[in-house]
C-alpha cells in the first residue's frame, strides 16, 4: 500500500488521541518506519500490523480498527486531499457506487504503483445494490465496509451492510448489499 494510507492510521491515531498514544502504537507495531512518504509504496504487511498494534492498545478488534479507518479515509482522508476527485465520483451515495467500478482508474493516474481492488455492481434498485468487492489482498473486507460507511456519512445517507458471501468462506470475492 502506499504511504499514505499508513499516513491516514496515524492522522486517525493521532487526532483522536494525541501524539504519544501513536507512539506507543508504532514501537507495538514492531515496524523500523517512524514516518511514511504518501507516494512512495510500502509492504501490505506494515499497514496490517498498524492496525493489529492499533487493535491492542486500544482494546477494540482489528474488525473495528478496519472499520474505523475506512470511515476515516472518506470523511477524513479522500475528503481533505483529493475532494476533486470525490466530487468527480458522483453527487449522491448511489451515483458514488454506480461510478466506482472507473474510481480506481483515475487514482492510478496519482498512484501509477497501485494494485488496485475492482468493484462491480449488481442488483441496482431504488434505495440497494450489491458492491462486488474483488481484491489480491485478504483480510480488508472490513475496510471496504467502513468506506462504505464513510461514503453514507459523506452524503448523509444513513446506510445498512449486509454481507453476502465472502472469502471467508470461500467465496472467491466479497458481496456486500448496500441499502439506503
């Protein structure tokens, strides 16, 4: 993942609970990075490991962390620094999820390096869709649920998740029902 993502763990770390608080998160970490460049790529390893560090000093699942920082990025993150290409997604959360299928081809244009996840849509009704959710790194369902999330407060749209199907259980991509 690029540094920015890891940068956006501490913006959340350090904003909701203070410099020192990071700190400590980073040695539990167990990473030799004390400080993360937005543009350069890192090991996916590191950003898992920040939020396993994250989980146990702050008592909360990595299921919550993941859910937490997905919120973080859109309402915090995406929001601040790229709000051009936020508004390019749509003017509603339905519009937002019908285009982002095309989202990640625009931020190869800022990121060239990004292994992108790929979406597709299906099941499109008046207030649901399903948000097919593929992915070569495992274990971020919970992330995408909390930009999920995020998206629903961006445009203050009370939103329900259901999961699907998911690798977990062998499925080979995640489905979430987006309902709002």
């Amino acid at each position: 993942m690029y540094g920015i993502v890891n940068k956006a763990i501490q913006d959340l770390v350090v904003s909701n609970f203070g410099e020192e608080k990071w700190e400590i998160i980073l040695e539990k970490s167990g990473i030799e990075e004390d400080f993360f460049i937005s543009s350069e790529p890192y090991d996916d390893d590191i950003t898992f490991k920040l939020a396993q560090a994250v989980s146990q000093e702050m008592n909360m699942s990595v299921k919550d962390v993941l859910i937490a920082f997905g919120e973080w990025w859109v309402v915090k993150t995406t929001k601040e620094k790229y709000a051009g290409l936020m508004e390019a997604g749509g003017s509603s959360l339905k519009e937002f999820l019908e285009n982002l299928p095309l989202f990640h081809n625009r931020v190869m244009l800022i990121y060239p390096k990004l292994t992108p996840p790929e979406f597709k849509i299906s099941d499109v009704s008046e207030n649901s869709l399903n948000l097919h959710y593929f992915s070569k790194r495992e274990g971020l369902q919970e992330f995408v649920r909390g930009l999920i999330q995020g998206l629903g407060k961006m445009f203050n749209t009370p939103t329900q998740i259901e999961l699907l199907e998911t690798r977990d259980v062998g499925d080979d991509h995640e489905i979430f029902k987006v309902s709002w």
